[in-house]
C-alpha cells in the first residue's frame, strides 16, 4: 500500500501520491504541461489504482516541484508529447 507523499512515477513522469482513498485508489498530483517562457507549468491530479503507478520513492516528499527540478537537473525525466 502507498502512502501519502510517495513519489511515484505515473504515465512516464514523477508524480506524488496526494491522497489514499478507501476504495484502493489513490489520488495523484502530476504535472500535465511543463512551463515554457510564457506560461507557467500545468498541474493536475487523478484518481488511480496502484497498478497505474510505480512506487519510485516511499518519502515523504515536500513538493513536486522540488522532485520535478531534481530529476530534471539530474536529466533523469525529460517531458515529452505525443504529436
């Protein structure tokens, strides 16, 4: 079972685990659009089952932000769309 502020990895990006609910779900917190020189980076969140994540870190984790500027100063995630 995961907890809340587990970094998980969810559709090939970090993610945080946000909330458990009792029904086995858990809600996600995931960036859906990364900032660019005129806007600022897009989040969302999503209710998923944990067979749709992948637990990277058990935490807990502050911020994703702080998770998503590590891994992309380390080159671990890069964002990328499907065209």
């Amino acid at each position: 079972m995961l907890k809340v502020n587990s970094v998980v990895i969810y559709k090939n990006s970090a993610a945080i685990i946000s909330a458990v609910q009792e029904n086995s779900k858990y809600t996600v917190k995931f960036r859906s659009a990364p900032a660019t020189a005129t806007k600022k980076a897009v989040y969302g969140e999503q209710n998923v089952r944990e067979k749709d994540v992948v637990l990277l870190h058990e935490g807990p984790c502050s911020s994703l932000e702080n998770v998503l500027a590590f891994a992309e100063d380390e080159g671990v995630f890069t964002y990328a769309t499907v065209s």
